[in-house]
C-alpha cells in the first residue's frame, strides 16, 4: 500500500518504485558485505507490507539489519531513482503536449537562457526563442509556447518559447471558442516577433465569419490575444481565400482600393494603389508589404497609380520624340546640295 502511495504522490509506475527499492537494497548489501558474487543475489520484496529478503542461490541470507552508512547509501539510491524516474514520467507528460501552450513563472537566469517552472517541471526558454523588446523579470507569470524536448548530457529538457508563431495559435484557441472547435481555421501565421502579425483564418462552417469571430465584440478577444503578448504586438486578422488576388489584396491591409496583376511562373503580384494608401500598404520601413509576402509565399511588388499612369505617357513622348528626329534627319538629307560625279580622265 505504502509503495502504490507513493508512486501516486509522485505520478510514477509502482513497478518502478519497487525496482527502485531493490536496487537500494543491493547497494546497502554491498557496502556492508562487499562485492563479491552480487549477480547471484536475488532481492525480494513484499509489495503489501514492504519486507524485504534477499537470496543467494535460492538460500535466504537477509541481514538482520544494515549498518549506518548502508542505510544512508540505500536512502541516496532510493531518492535518486525516485527523482529521475519523476523526471522521465513529466517529460513523457509533456512530450504529448508539444505544440500546446502553458503558463509559468520566470524563476531565474542562467546566463543567455531563462529557466521558467511550469509546473512539476522547470523548462528552458534560450536566447533564440525570447523576443527582443521584452523584459522579463524574476517571478514573472507568462504564457510560453512548448516547443519541443532536447536531450543534454543530464538528460531531457523542455523548451518553451515566446517568438515561434504557435504561440499566436495557442492563444487564439484559448481565447476563441470557435478556434478551439475547429469552425474556425487559422491557416497560417506571418510573424514579426514583438512587432506585428498577420493571421489568415477562414471558416470551416457555414454562417461563421472568421475574422469577426476572433476579433470578438469590440474587439475583446485579439485584445487578449494582444495582451499576453506584452500589448506591444500589433495583430492583423485578415480573411484567407483560395484566390490568391483576393489573398494578396487581403494581405495588404489596412491599405485599400488595391488592385493585382499576378504572374503564375514568376510567383510575382504587381500590386497597383491609390497614391494616398500607398505608404498603408508599405507599412512601417517596409513591414506590411513584407508580411503580406510572407503570408501569402508570394513576391509583391507596390506601385501607385500616378505611377503606373505616367510610365506609358512617356513610353508615347519618346515616341513621338524619335518620329520628330527621323522626319528631320529626312528633310536635312533631302536639302543638301548634290555634288556632281567627275568624268573619269582618257589615258
């Protein structure tokens, strides 16, 4: 009873418990008794009220008791394997919950990493996978996105992080039903750590409007979203479509009026905008065009419409300029006065 106990307390199989007591038990023996012909010693134990024998070709040679320094060692061996098969249990845990999102607590600094608890676990948050403008701080609670396991020379450990894209997906699902149900798909993410986002969604249900459903009511539900992203993370939530001119004229909002003519063997758009929305869809030293070509795979290129008007008003100047040239260079050959050819002299 007592070993079910604790293997409950402690999330683990009994059977590992009871391995481990063997295990500690042989340790203790040997400290006391020596080395010698230990293969042939088999230990026994009682998994109802916990006693223990232990024999040697069959032949009960169970101690009366064991000394100090054998009981210490059989308790060190006991913590030991109890504390790394916890270890593996969690880890086994959280390996089905890759991809999910959790919430922690910053608990220290271990030079460029941050060591986070998530519960019954302490994970590893490295440089690479914490966004720049943040300040983390001691004790801090977060929402960490759990991005997978990697082994160490002590074993595995968890990373989690808050730059990958899934922790947009994570919270998104979180925070609407809709996502969590699956009536609603986010397709895909375009992700400027810390500084903005653009989320394609679409619907999977008849009658429910995606873009709405994850903005919310006055636009409470990518608020949240916003604010466990530090509120400093701008999000755009744009209808994804099957039709990539739609898509890419979606992608470049809040600029509008745009217009799209695609090339299918360059996987190029040339994008045409009204002057005055322009600098909307150029965004931010380039970052909404850049985000919409991430999103959609495709390279756009912007023009305004001043711009596309002007090129072939001057392609008809230059024209016209080049027929003026010619009739002149004509009317200058026929002007000049013909020389007369000289009679070849007689011999």
């Amino acid at each position: 009873m007592a070993l079910n106990q604790v293997a409950t307390e402690r999330g683990i199989d009994p059977q590992v418990v009871l391995e481990t007591i063997k295990a500690a038990i042989l340790a203790a023996y040997r400290k006391d008794h020596g080395t010698a012909e230990l293969e042939k010693l088999r230990i026994e134990v009682n998994s109802e009220n916990g006693e223990t024998k232990i024999f040697k070709e069959d032949k009960d040679i169970t101690p009366p008791g064991f000394g100090r320094i054998a009981a210490q060692t059989a308790k060190q061996v006991i913590l030991q394997r109890i504390r790394e098969a916890e270890k593996q249990a969690v880890l086994e845990d959280y390996s089905n919950r890759i991809g999910t999102i959790v919430s922690g607590m910053i608990l220290r600094f271990d030079g460029p990493n941050i060591i986070v608890d998530i519960s019954r676990m302490e994970a590893v948050m490295p440089p690479q996978e914490q966004v720049l403008v943040e300040r983390y701080k001691l004790n801090q609670r977060l929402t960490f996105y759990i991005k997978g396991i990697r082994e160490t020379g002590r074993g595995g450990e968890i990373i989690v992080s808050r730059a990958d894209k899934g922790l947009i997906v994570g919270l998104f699902k979180r925070e609407v039903p809709e996502v969590q149900n699956g009536a609603v798909e986010i397709k895909d993410i375009a992700r400027e750590t810390g500084l903005r986002s653009k989320v394609a969604v679409s619907s999977r249900s008849a009658g429910v409007d995606p873009v709405g459903s994850c903005v919310g009511q006055k636009g409470v539900r990518v608020q949240a979203v916003i604010s466990e992203l530090g509120g400093i993370e701008k999000i755009d939530i744009i209808q994804w479509s099957p039709e990539i001119n739609q898509f890419i004229i979606a992608a470049l909002s809040p600029a509008k009026e745009v217009e799209v003519k695609i090339d299918e063997k360059k996987k190029s758009a040339l994008a045409i905008v009204p002057d005055d929305q322009l600098s909307l869809a150029i965004g931010k030293e380039g970052q909404n065009v850049r985000l919409a070509a991430k999103l959609t795979g495709w390279k756009i290129d912007l023009k305004g419409k001043s711009e596309v008007k002007e090129k072939p008003k001057k392609a008809k100047e230059i024209g016209k300029e080049e027929k003026k040239k010619e009739v002149k260079k004509k009317e200058e050959e026929k002007e000049k006065p013909k020389t007369p050819k000289e009679k070849p002299k007689n011999p």
